[in-house]
C-alpha cells in the first residue's frame, strides 16, 4: 500500500511540474508594443505611456520645474513605457504626453 500511495504522490508531484514549467505566457510577460511615433501612441493613448510610478507631469519652463496632472487617457505600464522610452524627450517618465 505504501508503494502505490508514493507512485500516486510522485505522478502528482510530476503532473504539476509539467504543468507550471509549460504554462502560457502572461500579458506582462508578451512583448510590449513599440510605436513608430507620437502620433501613433496617441491614436491608442491620448496622453501618452507612463512608467507605472509616475503621478504628475514633469514641465520645466525657462528653467523653472512645475508638476502638472495628468492629461487624457495614459496608459501606465513599465515594460510599455521602456519600449518606447525613445519618445519620451524631456525624460519624465512619461513617453508622448500632452503638457
């Protein structure tokens, strides 16, 4: 009885490792999208792709910092984000925002 209870446990053991080592991959785990330009994340993303820590806009005007709220519809996501980091000029953290 011993036997037969350890090969019953040892397929489980096995079933279940096969299982987690050939799952799908997750939609975090899917290469992020890189656009072509500005324009492009705004026909998806009106107010561009941000790192997803990233609370306000960053605007520095003729040397002097400001933070501004966030404008439209911007999508935080930091694979995203560093896929199309490119895009994002003054270095915020935040890829084609509306300022």
């Amino acid at each position: 009885m011993r036997i037969i209870t350890s090969i019953g446990v040892t397929a489980t053991a096995l079933a279940l490792a096969a299982t987690v080592s050939l799952g799908t991959a997750t939609p975090a785990e899917a290469a992020a999208t890189v656009y072509k330009n500005c324009d492009a994340v705004h026909k998806v993303y009106s107010g561009g792709i941000a790192k997803k820590s990233v609370t306000q806009n960053r605007v520095t005007t003729k040397g002097k910092v400001t933070y501004r709220a966030l404008q439209g519809t911007v999508k935080k996501d930091d694979a995203l984000y560093a896929a199309n980091k490119k895009s994002d000029a003054d270095g915020d953290g935040i890829a084609c925002e509306i300022s």
